[in-house]
C-alpha cells in the first residue's frame, strides 16, 4: 500500500535559519524539529503559527536552540496538544538548554516570550524513547510507526526512521559518521540493511562544501592556538552551545590539563554547568565505546572533570587569576555571558575568541567570522590560523541595576498592593473550599454538583423578630432584623480507611527543630545530589526589585579571532558517500545556502536519476512514491463484503465498485455497483496472484511436510515426479501427473500466495 506524503519547510530551507519542517502522510502531521535561535525573533516562526493547531506529532533530532527553541513558546503560545518524542538525553539536555537561554535573557532584560516553568511544562510532556525503539503511534497517525537511531553530533542525537505500510523515511540532519571523544558515529553507513532504498530521505547539505581535517589535526591545532594565547597572558574565550557540544570540547580540554598539569583556570561559564556534567555522567550509554570501556575497568566516571572549574556569576570568572580558558553559553554573543566577557576582553589583542562552530546569521558571532575570514581566506592552510580583527563596532550594551530612591518605593507599594490581592484571593478560595467540603459531606447525593459563582460572592443572613408580631396584621411594617455571620462547624474527614490523621499535630517541636535539623545537616551532600539529578537546577527570580536599562558604545575590538572545526557534523565528501550509500527513492534537500544546496542537488542528481527536491520556505511538495495517487473511501456494506486473503502481515481483498462523487466529503466515496450495472458489464475478471517465492523457502517446506525435494538443473524435483521451475519472466511453473500428490504440492503452492 503508498501513503499519500507531502513534505513543507516551515524553516531552515536554502539558508541557514532553525530547522522545523512539516511532513503529511495521509492524515498524519508530523512536525520534524521546532527550532530558533537565542535571538528568539518571532517573526522566524510565523509558518509554524498558521499550521500550529493541526499538528498531531513532534519528533525532536537534537538537544541545541536550533532544533527544540521555539517547542515551549509553540506549545504554550499556540495552545499545541500534539504528543512530542526525543530519546532521553534530547529531553534532559534540551530542558538545560533552554533554561540557559532565558536565564541569561532575564539577566539583562524583562524576556516575555516564554518562562522556565513554560519550558517545564512543555518537556514534562515529552515521550523518552531509547534507539532502536519501535513506537506505535495513535490517533490520526495510527499505523506510523517510528524509531530513534544514533545521529552522531550530539549526546542522544536522533536519526528518525518513519514507517507506515511499505513507506520508509528517513529524517537525518546534522549527523556525523566519525568517532568523536564522547560520542559514536552515525548508524546511518553502517547498517545498509536498516537503511537501504528508504522511499524517501530527507537531509541537509550545510557542510557539503566543507573539506574538514582529521581529527587529531584539529586537536592539535586546538591546543597550540589555547596555549599560544597563555604563554602570552591572553585569555582564550570559547562560545558554544550550553549543553551539547561543550561536552567534547571539555572533555579535551580537562583530559590535556590532566596528562600535562596545566596550572591555567580552566572554567564551564553557564547557568547550567553543573547541570550539564551530573546528566553527562548518569548517560554514559549513550556515550562512545571507548568511555564505557574506561568506567568498565577502572570504574572512575570519565566525565568526573576533575581540571575544570564550573562558574554562573560574571565576577567568580572575572576574579580568578589571569590568563584563563572558558568555555561558555551563547554562541552567538548577543546576548549572555559570552556577549558579557566579550566586551570586556575585546579591547586585548592579547586574548583570543575560538568558534567551534559555524555562527548564526545577523548576529555580532557571524560579523566576526566574516572579518576574520576575509583575512585568511587567501591562506592554503588546511586550518586558517587565528588573526587580529582591528576594527571599532557600536555596540548595545544592557543590563539590569537595582532600582533606587521613589522608583524603589512606588516598587514597593504596588508590590504590597499586589500581595494584599493574592492573599485575599487565596483566603477567598480556601473559604469557599471549605464550604464545598462541608456541603459534600452533609449531602453527597442531593448536590453532587456545587455552582463555585454562588460560592464567590457572599451575603450576611439575617434572622427576623419572631416575639414581634405586628407584621402578621400590617403588611406594610418592616419587621425588625439582626445581623447573623455563618459559623461552619468543622467536620472530621474519614477516608477508606478511616478517620484521617494529621502527623504534624502529633510530633514533638524539639524533634523538629533540632534532631530534623541535625539529620539534614549529617545528609546534607548526598541529599543536595540527588535532587539535583531528579530535578534540573532552577535559579530563583531575583529578589532584589531591578529594572533593565541599555545604551550603545563604541567597543574597539582588538582581540584575535579563529574558527577551528568541532561542529561534529559529515563533511562534503562524507555526505557524497553516504547518500550514495543509503541509495534512497526520493531525496529532500534542506538546511543549507544557497550555495551549499545546489551544489549538493546537481551532486545527487547525477547518482539518484529522479526525484531530487530541494524546497523553498513555504513550498509544498508532493513526494509520494506514485505521485498520481487517487485516495478514495469505502462505504461499511462494501468493506463487509469483502473477502480477504491473508499475507505475511497484510490482508488484502480485490474490489470492484462504483465511484461517488460527493460536495459534502473531501474524498469521493467507492460503493458497491449496483446489480443492474453489472449485468450491463458481465466482463471476466481472472484471479490476481500477489506475492514472490523463493524456491529454496519452498523446498524447506516440503522437507517439513514430509517430501523428498531437491535441485536439479531444470528446477526443483519434488518425489522424483514433479517438477516446479521459475522462468525467465519469473514465472512459476508445476509439472507432474496428475495424482493426489500433485495437487497436494500444489495446494501448498497455492498457499504462498495470495489469491484475489
């Protein structure tokens, strides 16, 4: 059976922006990605918005900004109630990511767009699934089935295989086949039978043009820059994403500092360092071979870094002793503790700022890439060396201060105003539940439902003069009344159990508060652990009342400037193999210039003879392997008639019906043809045969059910008598005598097939 598939770049199509793209099959909408950039511009999701409310699934590749940034503003904003899958490192690693990133927004300006219990309620949400995991999914994408396998890249990086009927796609973007220090490659070239002849694959082509050094060249060239810039007191500032490739980076850098004892501060500067490195250790097998076998047999976790120093506040950094390496967030310097250090260090031409990884469009990160480029582009070398960018930028320098003087009291006193509101409402509330709970005990069958509004506004009762009877005879006097509060009597609760037992009521103040306090303190480290490993780490709003302020300066930026190649992606010439490789049906091309994308189109067109597509942002293409699909429904009395003929995991029925075209139904309808019509049309339909043999399948058979079969050269020799042979059409062919044994084998013959 063919799906009916549609595929839509959303984002991320002939240029470098987030990744998120939306792929149809028949009903289904699946959402692949939901990227941004920690710029969070909104304009950059506006396709998402229009097709927000109709998706039903969201498959998640990475744990970084440009694959999961816009999932909580997409979930709560938009109102999504689609289920969302990751493996689990994606789910964990993500949450950190995106707490960095409002962190460090909120650090110097009031950031709305979305808040970390946002991101919480999003990523609660997620369906962790391991590799290799089959997942049947439900609702209108019944029948899809889809699995997780390792992309490379990044901790728990996902390559998506979707299966529905005889459709396989494949959505593999930003992996990487070689080894890295902490990771695996991709198992995309490696198990031709998992991913071979898929009906469609759909990967990006941002590095097709890349030719990148070996590993232990760029390693190499990594340390010598570093230590260059120490030797001549330079500081060496890294900006790299928060929680997935600063693992590797770390990783070799903690690993020099040990083998050579280095002496230099070596520091993780991010809001969720710590963070970072507890997960890291608690998934080593999601980790490289090599990393398992070292725990294995010395049993030291090999992401216990021991060198590295982990800082979240701007003066512990600035304090420690000159020169210093660090590693920190926001690889795009707009924003954060990279844009904070970087100010402050860009004045040295001493000091030094590494990219690990391509920069993001329209931001300070890309600007300097670009001037450092046009400096060395010229140069042969397989890594272009590090150079002095000497040039002055304007700047938006902002910041958050305390606030002072009458701002502080008008602060103050709108925030007493505000709690006073809070608490009565809070008070209202529990009053109100009260009552409700009272009225449930008393009548539980009478007022099984109770109007909450009734409860929200409340009445004095008042009680009339009964010994004054005067109103009896004078139906003009208003009889006397007094005022009366409502006392609620507080009942006891009882469960299946019995009464219910507050434990509070019966402990001792001392214990309390004192031995409670003295176990706490004994526990105090390993308690703090674990719940930071259940719990990602969350800093509190800033209790000190602030305001953000901003102001432009013109920085001179003296400092030098290196790209050296840790992205952990395929280069040009890996990507050309691998395609070739995978060897798929259809191809989508996504995630790349526009340089990047046609060169890899005309590549692919050359060893894929149809069906090479690369879209533009909002383009819809048909991508079904019969593009002429018609899609039809069946009425329940034609379904009921249907005789099915089972095979292997499908059953199938021939149908002969009449087409009915309806305004009403987006599809026509098939019913039965009417008794009448097909006595006008009393053609001869022959049976139809469906399946393929395998003559050395069928020997085994018949050796289990008791004959003697062998192979001759004319075919398959079946009790000396009969003889069955394929032609050169494929063409099954039974000779023998006709005996009860003949149509016996040819009765298990039959069997093999399906008969319509």
């Amino acid at each position: 059976m063919t799906s009916y598939i549609k595929f839509t770049a959303l984002s991320g199509a002939r240029d470098d922006n987030p990744l998120c793209y939306l792929l149809e099959i028949d009903e289904a909408k699946i959402l692949l990605d939901c990227g941004w950039y920690d710029t969070f511009d909104e304009e950059l999701l506006k396709p998402l918005s229009e097709v927000a409310n109709s998706i039903d699934a969201i498959l998640l590749s990475h744990a970084d900004i440009e694959h999961i940034g816009a999932l909580p503003y997409a979930i709560t904003k938009y109102k999504m109630t689609c289920s969302v899958y990751a493996t689990i490192p994606v789910q964990n690693m993500g949450q950190m990511c995106l707490y960095d990133a409002v962190q460090s927004h909120l650090a110097t300006e009031d950031f709305t767009k979305f808040s970390l219990d946002d991101i919480d309620n999003t990523f609660e949400k997620i369906i962790q699934l391991r590799y290799q995991q089959p997942f049947l999914l439900s609702g209108k994408c019944k029948g899809i089935i889809i699995t997780a396998y390792s992309a490379g890249h990044t901790l728990g990086g996902t390559i998506w295989k979707i299966k529905k009927d005889t459709d396989e796609i494949l959505y593999a973007v930003n992996y990487n086949h070689k080894k890295e220090r902490h990771l695996e490659g991709t198992q995309l070239h490696l198990n031709s039978e998992l991913f071979t002849r898929p009906s469609l694959l759909i990967t990006d082509c941002r590095n097709s043009l890349n030719a990148q050094p070996s590993r232990k060249q760029r390693d190499s060239f990594l340390i010598d820059t570093i230590f260059s810039t120490l030797n001549k007191n330079g500081n060496v500032l890294i900006p790299v994403e928060s929680t997935t490739r600063i693992l590797e980076l770390a990783y070799i850098l903690d690993q020099h500092w040990g083998n050579n004892r280095v002496n230099f501060p070596l520091v993780v500067f991010t809001h969720q360092g710590y963070r970072t490195l507890q997960f890291a250790k608690s998934m080593l097998e999601w980790m490289s071979d090599a990393l398992l076998n070292i725990f294995s047999q010395t049993r030291e976790n090999p992401f216990e870094l021991k060198h590295i120093k982990l800082k979240n506040k701007l003066q512990e950094v600035e304090d420690l002793k000159s020169p210093k390496v660090v590693l920190t967030s926001m690889k795009s310097l707009e924003i954060g503790y990279a844009r904070d250090l970087f100010i402050n260090w860009a004045q040295n031409p001493n000091n030094i700022v590494i990219f690990p990884t391509k920069c993001q469009p329209n931001t300070l990160s890309e600007k300097l890439y670009n001037l450092w480029f046009n400096i060395v582009k010229e140069m042969s070398d397989d890594i272009k060396p590090a150079a002095n960018v000497n040039i002055d930028l304007e700047l938006e320098i902002k910041s958050r201060i305390p606030l002072e003087g009458e701002e502080l009291k008008e602060f103050l006193r709108l925030d007493q105003i505000k709690k006073e509101k809070e608490a009565a409402e809070a008070a209202q509330r529990k009053h109100n539940l009260l009552i409700m709970e009272d009225d449930d005990n008393d009548d539980n069958d009478d007022n099984d439902e109770i109007d909450v509004n009734l409860l929200n506004t409340q009445f004095d009762l008042y009680v009339r003069d009964t010994n004054n009877m005067d109103y009896m005879t004078n139906m003009y006097y208003v009889n006397q009344s007094y005022k009366m509060y409502p006392c609620n009597d507080q009942k006891k609760k009882f469960d299946d159990y019995g009464e219910v037992i507050n434990a509070a009521e019966y402990t001792h103040d001392e214990f309390q508060s004192s031995e409670i306090e003295q176990i706490d303190k004994d526990n105090n480290e390993e308690q703090v652990d674990l719940m930071k490993i259940d719990k990602p780490e969350r800093e509190t709003e800033l209790s000190i009342p602030s305001k953000c302020i901003s102001h432009t300066r013109n920085v001179p930026i003296k400092c030098k400037i290196c790209y050296i190649d840790f992205e952990g992606l395929s280069d040009g010439k890996s990507i050309k193999n691998i395609i070739p490789q995978v060897a798929p049906k259809k191809l989508i091309l996504i995630h790349g210039n526009e340089e990047q994308t046609l060169h890899l189109q005309e590549f692919c067109k050359s060893v894929i003879s149809n069906g090479v597509e690369a879209p533009h942002v909002g383009e819809c293409i048909n991508v079904s392997a019969a593009t002429n699909i018609y899609q039809i429904k069946l009425t329940d009395t034609l379904v009921n008639s249907l005789d099915m003929a089972k095979m292997d995991d499908y059953e199938l029925a021939f149908i002969q019906g009449q087409i009915e075209l309806n305004d009403m139904n987006q599809n026509p309808v098939l019913d039965i043809i009417p008794p009448e019509e097909k006595n006008k049309n009393n053609d001869y339909i022959p049976s139809i045969i469906i399946g393929d043999l395998k003559l050395s399948e069928f020997k085994k058979l018949l050796q289990h059910e008791g004959y003697d079969a062998e192979f001759i050269p004319s075919g398959l020799l079946v009790n000396e008598s009969i003889l069955i042979q394929k032609n050169e059409s494929g063409k099954l062919i039974i000779e023998g005598s006709l005996s009860s044994e003949y149509y016996k084998v040819r009765s298990l013959l039959y069997n093999q097939f399906a008969i319509l």
